[in-house]
C-alpha cells in the first residue's frame, strides 16, 4: 500500500480523509451531546467524569491488542480493511443507540444504560480507528508526502468541529425539539448513520495488498495467544523505548488532554460569564466559540502547518503553533468581557493554532518513527504504533473526563442552576485557561531537542531501501 517517495494520489488522501471526519466527528458530537446529561437530564458530576472515565480506559487498554491483531492479520484483504468496516458499523449503530435516554427512566437506568451501550461504542471506535491510522501511516514513506496526507485528512475531519457546535443551536431551539434530550435522540440518528457510511470509505477506497501468504506476521491462534501477549507488551516496550516516539507521546498527551480536560467549560462561560446564565439570551455565541474556531483552522491553520513543516522542519512547525496557541489561551481570559460576546473572537485564530496543529503533525512524524523501528527490529509496525499512541491520546482522556467533573465540583458550578456560587465562574475560567497553557509549555519543553528530522529521515529511509534490495536480490 506504501507509496515509495511517490506522489499519494489525491482521491486517495481523500478517500482516508474522509474516515478521518468520521472519526472527529463522533468525539465532537459526543462532547456536544455529553452536556445534556448534565445539563438536561440531571447527571451528577461524579456520574458525568464516571462516564467519561471507564469507557475511555477500557478504550485504551483494548487499542494495544487491536493494534497487534491488525499488524499480523493474513487474508485476502490485507491487514487492516475488513476492521475499519466492520468498526464502522459497530459504531454508527451503539452510538445511535447509546442516546435513546428516557427522562422517564430516571438518572440511574440512564446512567447505567448509557455506560453499557459506551463501551460497545468504543469497542467499535478500536476496531475502526487503530487500523484506519495504520492505513495513514502506510500510504507513504516520503518525509513531506506524509505531512500532506495528514493536512488533507485534517483539513476534512476539521469540518467536524465546524458542524458538531450548530447542534446546540438546534438542541436548544424550541422551533426545532421541544427540548434537548428530544433532540440528542434524533440527531445521533443523523450522525450515527452518516458517520457509519463516511468510516467506510478508506475501507472500500483506498488500495491493499494480500497478507494471506506472509511467513512475516505473527499467528493469530488460540495456541499462539500466550506468545502473541508477550509480542504486544515486548512491542509496548520496544516502542516506549524509542526517544523520538516517547516525545511524540507525552507531548500529545499533555496538549490534547489538558484541552479536553476544559473543552466542555467554554459552553458554561459564554451562557454563565458573558450573559449572566441566560442560555436563551447566550444564543449562538456558544456555536460560534467552537464553529468560527473550527473554521479558522480549517483555512488557516492547517495549511500554515503544513508551509511551516515542509519550511523549516516539523520539530520548529511544532513549536511556533504550540506557542502561538498560549498566546491564545491567555487573549480568551483577556478578551471574555461581560455584555461584549465578540471580543472572544480576536483569540480565536491564536488559540486554533494548538489542535489545528498537533495532529497533522504527530501523525505524520509517527509515521517516520515507523520506518526508525523497522531500522531497528526489521518490522513494520504501524498499527502497534499508532494504537500506543492513541493508547496515550484515550487514557489521558479518560483522565481528562475525570478532571472535568473535579473542576466543576473544586469551583462549586453547578450546571443548569440559574445562579452560580461566588467566584465559581471565574474560578471556572481561571482553569479553563490555565489548564492549557501549562499542558502546552510542558509539551514545547518536551519536543525541544526531538532530532529525528528530514536528514535523519532520508538516511533511515535508504538504509530500509538498501536492505530491501538485498532481500530481494537474495529471493
């Protein structure tokens, strides 16, 4: 499937970008949608982090062992296709399912109701997403190429978070549902569907290539399952013993995950800091928070990115969007004046600079941390790769869904409440943007000295080039 230095034909970075607006858009619908159990249907906080947390750390620790099986599948259809189908319609379907919530059945059924039908849902979100990243990362071993399938995979998915924040416009618009809960259930039709077919588009599109004869790959037997434990957590080992992967990781994890962490709070401070808890009056400023910023990376970010990479390097892109982003963080404590909605707006492009960015680029420096492990143990082990980054991605998550809830009960905001405690609100906005700034710096502290840059990567990738053609020369 590997393009050798080649070109990547654009309807194939399509085709794999058009997976990746499926797989954004049912964490940004989620997040969305996550509110009105708070909000609407009279959640606690401790059942709100609950729900964010146990799905999330069942979600990593099953992405380590997807990622093995993907690896070392033989069949007619290669390694990773059959997965991302069949993910895709596990999904599509429990993530329909997980929002038909009844007020009428009471917080504890729906509590336990909706924590069921999650980890169904992300059991189907392993069986798409780890093999669907390992398709990027195989598309090609070009050093720029690779940045490029990832900006045009961004670039689509990034719609995602352009459409997810107009759903609380519908939510919440009585011309439309009655009232929020109604229209959760109706909406995750619409998105479960149309996410489900969009998931299958890298698996009918995009080209594979037969492993049903490869002596290579690892037996996925019953007999074989002792031996393919200790290959998971050894290539657990090996990857985290990788320097270059290691900072990928943790730098992903302190930005993304301080991010999430407060994600959900920019709701809560444009209705509660801007318009005094008045949601009617809030209107769609909370729509326009995530939309505009979405939009903003879509056009400008990502592209910038991907300039800055192929300019001056992924490691120095990496650092100048990270800190453009803290300027960001700090303009949206600056610029969220009560009774003047638009000054946030300023922040916007400083602050889109973090997620706009990261992604294209971990992505696409993961991929040249592939061809470093195949230097060193002669495997190609995308999948393994990409699930431990992932793994790093959905556990601080999960944490993240934990520390949410803790934040809202440490400042006592209680949502759905007319009137907020003293300071609560501030206190709210104090961790919303400090949270992230303190992720991101640690992050750039991190990545200072990441070395594994275009030469180091043109002299793994002839060494590779090198070995392969003696191995075929001995065949």
């Amino acid at each position: 499937m590997m393009s050798k230095g080649a070109a990547v034909p654009f309807g194939h970075k399509v085709a794999f970008g058009l997976g990746m607006l499926a797989n954004q858009m049912f964490p940004a619908a989620l997040g969305i949608f996550m509110v009105v159990l708070v909000q609407d249907l009279g959640f606690p906080g401790w059942m709100w982090g609950i729900l964010f947390f146990l799905p999330r750390v069942y979600d990593s620790l099953t992405d380590p062992i997807m990622g093995f099986i993907s690896d070392n599948t033989r069949s007619r259809w290669g390694r990773r296709r059959q997965y991302v189908f069949v993910g895709a319609i596990v999904m599509g379907i429990s993530f329909v399912a997980m929002w038909q919530l009844q007020r009428s059945d009471g917080i504890a059924y729906n509590f336990v109701y909706f924590l069921c039908w999650s980890f169904v849902f992300y059991t189907g979100l392993t069986l798409f997403s780890v093999p669907y990243v390992a398709m990027g990362y195989e598309m090609s071993d070009d050093f720029h190429e690779r940045t490029g399938i990832m900006a045009v995979a961004q670039w689509i998915g990034q719609w995602a978070w352009v459409i997810a924040p107009w759903f609380w416009v519908v939510m919440y618009d009585p011309a439309w549902f009655p009232n929020a809960d109604t229209a959760t259930r109706t909406l995750s039709v619409w998105v479960g569907v149309a996410c489900m077919l969009l998931a299958m588009v890298p698996a009918l599109f995009l080209p594979g290539r037969s492993t049903r004869d490869d002596e290579q790959l690892v037996p996925l037997t019953w007999a074989n399952l002792g031996g393919g434990l200790r290959e998971i957590v050894a290539g657990f080992k090996e990857a985290f013993g990788s320097p270059p992967f290691r900072k990928l990781c943790f730098a992903t994890f302190f930005i993304f995950n301080a991010f999430n962490t407060v994600a959900a709070f920019s709701f809560f401070i444009v209705v509660y800091h801007l318009f005094g808890g008045n949601a009617q009056a809030a209107g769609i400023w909370p729509t326009l928070f995530g939309s505009v910023g979405a939009l903003i990376t879509t056009f400008a970010v990502i592209p910038s990115v991907a300039w800055m990479s192929r300019r001056i390097g992924k490691r120095n892109a990496f650092m100048i969007s990270q800190g453009v982003s803290v300027i960001g963080y700090v303009l949206l404590w600056l610029l969220m004046v009560p009774g003047q909605p638009w000054l946030f707006m300023i922040a916007l492009p400083f602050f889109s600079f973090g997620i706009g960015g990261l992604f294209t680029l971990m992505m696409s420096m993961t991929a040249d941390v592939c061809d470093l492990d195949e230097l060193a143990t002669g495997k190609r082990r995308e999948g393994i790769f990409g699930a431990i980054y992932w793994w790093m991605v959905k556990f601080g998550f999960a944490i993240a869904g934990l520390l949410s809830g803790a934040i809202l009960s440490f400042v006592a905001f209680t949502p759905g409440a007319a009137v907020q405690p003293e300071g609560a609100v501030d206190g709210l906005r104090l961790f919303y943007s400090g949270v992230p700034i303190i992720g991101t710096l640690l992050a750039m502290w991190i990545m200072r000295r990441y070395d594994l840059d275009e030469q180091r990567a043109a002299e793994v990738r002839a060494e590779l080039e090198r070995r392969r053609g003696l191995a075929a020369g001995r065949g």
